[in-house]
C-alpha cells in the first residue's frame, strides 16, 4: 500500500518536472523566435550595442559581440547573445543602417514674378544630401508657366536620394504686367495698376471741401500760405519734413508742434500728406518706405477718426534742377508708396499727370525756377485737382 502510494507521488513529481520543463523550452522557443530578426538603424546614429525588448512578461537585454560603423550604408548579420534564467544564448539578427533623412532643397525662391510675354527661365536653386552625391540625386518639376497669360502658377519640385527620401518645395511664379519702373519717364503712370486706391476724378466738392482738409508735409506745401493759396492755420509744413523725421521735426508756423502732435490735438476730418522730397535724392527707397509705412499704421490705429489721402511727388524740370533730383528716382519712390497705400487702404491724390508734360518732366510754367517746387500756378492747379478728386466719402 504504502509502495503504490510511493509511486504514484513518484509518477506524480515526474509528470510536474517534465511539464515544467515543456513550459520552460516553450517558453524559451518563444522567447527566441519572438526575438527581432532585424534592427534599424539610421545613418550616425549610435550603434546598439545594448537593445532591449520585451517579449510577454520578459525584458530581454541583447548585447552585441561587434559593432559595425553607422556613418555607411550596410547591412551585416550580428551575433547578440542574452540571458535566459541561468542560461546564455545567442541570437543572429540583422543590422542595417540605413538612410532615413530626406534631401534640402538650398537657394531656393519660393516665390518670383515676371512680366507677360517674358521668357521664363527656372531659376537657379541647389539641392543637397547628407549622404549622397548631388549627381545621384533626383530632382523632378511638375508644372508649368504660360507667359502670356496674367495669373499665378506653381512648380512643384521634388528631390529623391538613393534611399527612397522624398522632400518637395513649391515654387509660385506670379506673371503680371510690365513693372511701371520699366517705362520711360514720359510714359510712367500709376493710374491703371492701382485703379482702387488712386484717387478717381469726381465733381467739384467746392470750398466747403478744402475748408476740411489740412495739408501737411514738407516745403511743397509749405509755400501755399506764403501766396496766400490756403489758410496757415491748415498747412503743418516744414521744407525737408519727411517719414523719417516727422516725429521729431516741429513745425514752426504751429506753434513747434510735431505732425504727429497736431494730429492729436486737432483731428482734422481730411489730412493730405506730402512729404519726403528731400529723402526722394538720399536713394534709399526701402528705407522711405519701412519710415512712412510705420507711421501711416500708427496715424491709423490711433486716429481712425481722420481721413489720411497720400499726394504723390510732382515731376521736376531736370534741366533747372540739380543733378541729383531726377524723375527716374521720383517715379520709382512714387510707385512704392502707392503700392504702400494700396497694402493699407489709404487713397492718393496722384498729380504726376496733372504736372507732367510730353518729356515726363514738370511742365511749363508750373513749376518754380528750382523746377522742383510748383509756382503759383502749379499750387492753384493742385488745389483744384484736388477738389475734383474728392475723399469717397464726400461724393460720387
């Protein structure tokens, strides 16, 4: 009795051991087969030599027997071993190194513009890998770009590596009409490219009109008082006030009061600005207008109340003026500030046509013997052009 007992307890531990032994070699098969078989890694990137993954409840720490050098493209079978209870093993997995960073497209012009009918040509641009040659790169342009016709275009560009890395840029290609900048000083004019924000000719709004605007800038309508064409009181006028100094230059008829500070007190209904001449010869258009745009946007936000009417410089008579006042320079500070305006929804008064004659230059009689400044008969023209091309407000 006791023997049959024995033996079945014998039976019995035997049965639990070689379970537990299948357990233990199945688990270990799948361990082991649940192991990777591959590894990634990107190129420079720092070589594992410890990996660790977890396989069920297990975390399996693999070390490497070698390294390989990840600054190259490769792939190499690599022996790792690890522990599995008190046993070690060994795993083969493979390594590869691989390129996983996209080529960069450098010097390249997100956006261009040219005139109709030009010819385009694709502009220049470079691409770069961080791994392989410029020659083994692929660089495809999808698009195109009808020259004869107004309107934006867009090229895509796309660069591939060897590895498969992907990276596209979009290029926009704007066809407008011929830059105004272009034309010859007799045909400069601004009127049909900015036909929203130039001033339109409207009926005459009167005195009751001129009576609310003033007038401001530099010696342009600083001489309008001086032959009693308009009330002093409404001229903020000093020669050579420009943006760049209109916060500092006081104006003496003004009891040396800033533009600035009489906008503030007054806030007059129609505020006419010209100013910059002296600036138009200094030949630094970005700057005249970085100047003049920051203080249009701070009249603007602190005085909506009032107004604002830009007047473009009046052509000269080169041949009475210095060399250094010309109509080429003048039509260029005359289109950015218009474009300015229309960036900012503020009309211009435009009196180029008004003054200029068949030459682009101040016509006769118009203008003072500097050629730079209007005469009487200039000034009285301006008034009159600017009663008939009234504020939107004031009439049709």
């Amino acid at each position: 009795m006791r023997k049959n007992r024995k033996n079945k307890l014998i039976i019995c531990l035997s049965v639990t051991i070689l379970i537990l032994i299948l357990i233990f070699l199945l688990i270990f098969f799948i361990v082991k087969n649940s192991l990777p078989s591959e590894i990634e890694v990107s190129l420079n990137e720092k070589f594992p030599v410890e990996y660790k993954t977890k396989v069920a409840f297990f975390e399996i720490k693999l070390k490497a027997m070698e390294k390989i050098d990840t600054n190259k493209i490769l792939t190499k079978k690599i022996h790792y071993t690890y522990k599995y209870f008190f046993f070690n093993c060994e795993k083969i997995i493979s390594v590869s190194v691989k390129d996983k960073e996209p080529p960069k497209f450098t010097k390249f012009t997100d956006s261009l513009e040219i005139y109709l009918n030009d010819e385009f040509k694709e502009p220049e641009y470079e691409v770069v890998d961080n791994y392989d040659k410029v020659e083994d790169l692929k660089v495809t342009i999808t698009g195109s770009v009808d020259t004869k016709k107004k309107g934006s275009y867009y090229l895509v560009y796309k660069a591939v590596d060897i590895s498969g890395n992907e990276i596209e840029q979009v290029q926009k290609v704007i066809v407008t009409r011929e830059s105004p900048l272009k034309m010859s000083n007799a045909d400069f004019d601004l009127t049909s490219y900015f036909p929203d924000t130039i001033l339109k000719e409207t009926k005459d709004m009167g005195e009751e009109y001129l009576n609310q605007i003033v007038l401001a800038g530099d010696s342009v309508y600083w001489y309008f008082p001086q032959y009693g064409l308009f009330d002093a009181k409404r001229v903020w006028a000093k020669p050579c006030v420009g943006p760049s100094n209109i916060y500092t230059e006081k104006i003496d008829m003004q009891n040396n009061y800033t533009i600035p500070e009489l906008i503030s007190i007054n806030k007059p209904k129609y505020l006419i600005l010209n100013m910059g001449g002296c600036e138009c010869q200094r030949n630094n258009v970005e700057q005249f207008i970085d100047s003049y745009r920051k203080f249009l946007v701070d009249m603007k936000e602190k005085y909506p109340s009032v107004k604002i009417i830009v007047q473009t410089f009046n052509p000269v008579n080169v041949k009475q003026n210095t060399p250094y006042i010309n109509n080429e320079w003048r039509n260029k500070f005359n289109y950015y500030l218009v474009e300015l305006c229309d960036e900012l929804d503020i009309p211009v008064l435009d009196v180029i046509n008004l003054f200029k004659d068949e030459n682009g230059e101040c016509k006769a009689g118009m203008c003072m013997s500097d050629g730079y400044h209007p005469n009487e008969l200039g000034m009285k023209k301006m008034l009159e052009f600017i009663r008939t091309h009234g504020y939107a407000e004031v009439g049709p």
